[in-house]
C-alpha cells in the first residue's frame, strides 16, 4: 500500500476469483488526475479511469 492510498478510499472496487483490486483516484499536482490501482500488495498507475477499470477487471479475473 502506497502512503498516497493508505487514509483513502477507493473509487471503484473489482472482485473476481483472482481476487479483488481497488482503484485510487489521486491528484498529484493541480492540473492532472491519475488512478492508481491496488491489486495482491503491486500498484500500477493509469491516466483514464476507463483504462484502471478495464486493466482491474483483468487483474480479479472479470470482464469489465
């Protein structure tokens, strides 16, 4: 878990037979939002919540 993810909720939560990943939306400067999605303790970063959405289905083993 990343300290920016630790106090916050995620936006999105996939659960599938592979397990469940959280999608984080964060804002690191004042012009650009990314989604960070959490899955089995590995964080990967996207610039869509379209993209966090589809690659977290993936990840619990879901079509999303």
């Amino acid at each position: 878990m990343t300290n920016e993810t630790a106090n916050q909720a995620p936006v999105a939560v996939v659960d599938g037979p592979n397990g469940k990943a959280e999608i984080f939306e964060l804002m690191p400067d004042s012009r650009t939002m990314e989604y960070r999605v959490r899955f089995k303790g590995k964080t990967v970063t996207y610039k869509t919540l379209g993209e966090a959405y589809i690659e977290a289905g993936g990840m619990a083993g879901v079509k999303t």
